[in-house]
C-alpha cells in the first residue's frame, strides 16, 4: 500500500489552509452526517466519523460547533451526496465524492474540471471497482509490532500494519474504524495522524512526469469546487 498517508494528508492541509476551503467542507460534511441522525456523536456513528477525521486536519472547534447548531436549529437546507467516476492521463483512474444542492451545476463543474485537464468522465461503475473501502488509522509512538499487539488484544484482525515515515498506519475494513480507534484509546492513544475513510486503489500506477504533472492539475481543479468533498486516485506521487 505505502500511501504515505501523512505526506498526502499534510500536502493537502497546507494547500487548503490558504483558502480555508478544507474548514469549508468540513462544516458541510459535519451538517449533513447531523441531518441525518442524532446531532450527537455517540449515538450517530457517522457523525463521529466526520468528527474524528476534522479532528485530524485541526478543523477549528467554531466551524464544528456551527455545523452542529445549524443542524440542531432545524436547517432545512439538503444536500445530495454524488459520487462521479472518470480517467486522467496514461490510464489512471479518479473517484470524486461530492455534497451538493445543486446537481447540475455540479455535474458541469466536475465534468470541466475533467475535461479542460486531459481528463474524461465515465460512467458509474467504470473506475469504482478498483478500489476497495478503506479504514485508515495513524499514530506515532509506537512499533508495528505494538501496534499489532494492541489490536490482537482486542481481538481486531486487520488488512495491514505498515511504518511510514515516524507514523504506524493501519488499513481496516471500513467498519472497523471505530473498533481500531477504541482499541487504541483504551491502550492510552488518543492522538491519531490520520483517521480516514477512504477508498484505496487496488493496484497504483506512476506516471511520466510530463502526464503526472497534468494529472495533478485534473486533481487540484477537482479538489478547488465548492462541492466536492473527496477525490480518490490510483497513482503514486512518489512523495
């Protein structure tokens, strides 16, 4: 896998932090999980999902609290959550997940975005299967091997347990997320470098530099719309 989930996540912390556009889709993702449930975490299993991946890109407690209120007060404002699949350069294949109230605006924002960057859209389906649903779960300060002792305690048997960087990453099946996260807690780790649900490419591809250099503008203009919340991708950036 080696994804390098903290040089991904904190690459894109510090390209959004500029425009404060990540706080932005927080506060919607945040809203939404709310809508639909209890506005309380322990009892809304999704919500606490947003919130602990909020937690981990320093979303401030202010964005958080308003998303919480204004679904509390009754909004009536609804998204719906779209998810397109299309092809950047060289083959390589891009999911984007979106939030929106306005579907055909943001049909014909993605499918812009694809197609003024080398890309094209495809059709449900075509790209999706390649990836798997992935829970993934950092922390620093211990081993691999710690780390496996913890969750073989706890009696959680996960896809993998890799060291990058300073960090011990864990990939879980996407309901393990909460199940992982509580094994560590209880083992004195309440700190997590990443804490994502994610769709994880089965198989990467690298790109010439040339084709690379145009699929990282596909993604950048992809991750600019207001309306999307998430863009997967199969290729190694070779961080």
């Amino acid at each position: 896998m080696g994804r390098k989930w903290n040089n991904i996540k904190e690459k894109k912390a510090s390209k959004d932090k500029n425009t404060s556009r990540i706080y932005a889709k927080f506060g919607k993702e945040i809203y939404v999980a709310a809508k639909q449930g209890e506005p309380n975490p322990e009892s809304n299993r999704a919500l606490k999902v947003v919130l602990e991946r909020a937690k981990t890109y320093n979303v401030p407690k202010a964005i958080i609290d308003r998303a919480l209120e204004k679904a509390k007060g009754g909004s009536e404002e609804t998204y719906d959550e779209l998810r397109y699949e299309g092809f950047g350069p060289n083959g390589s294949m891009v999911i984007v997940d979106a939030l929106t109230n306005n579907v055909n605006r943001t049909a014909s924002d993605v499918r812009a975005a694809f197609t003024k960057n080398g890309g094209n859209m495809g059709v449900s389906g075509s790209v999706a299967y390649m990836f798997d649903p992935t829970a993934v779960i950092g922390i620093e300060g211990k081993t691999a091997d710690e780390v496996l002792e913890i969750l073989m305690e706890a009696d959680i048997d996960v896809r993998d347990i890799l060291e990058e960087d300073e960090a011990v990453i864990v990939y879980a099946e996407p309901d393990q997320f909460h199940a992982v996260q509580e094994a560590f807690k209880n083992a004195g780790i309440t700190e997590f470098t990443v804490a994502e649900l994610t769709m994880l490419a089965q198989n990467d591809i690298t790109l010439p530099e040339d084709a690379q250099a145009q699929f990282e503008k596909l993604i950048d203009a992809l991750e600019d719309l207001e309306d999307v919340q998430q863009v997967y991708h199969n290729v190694d950036f070779g961080e």
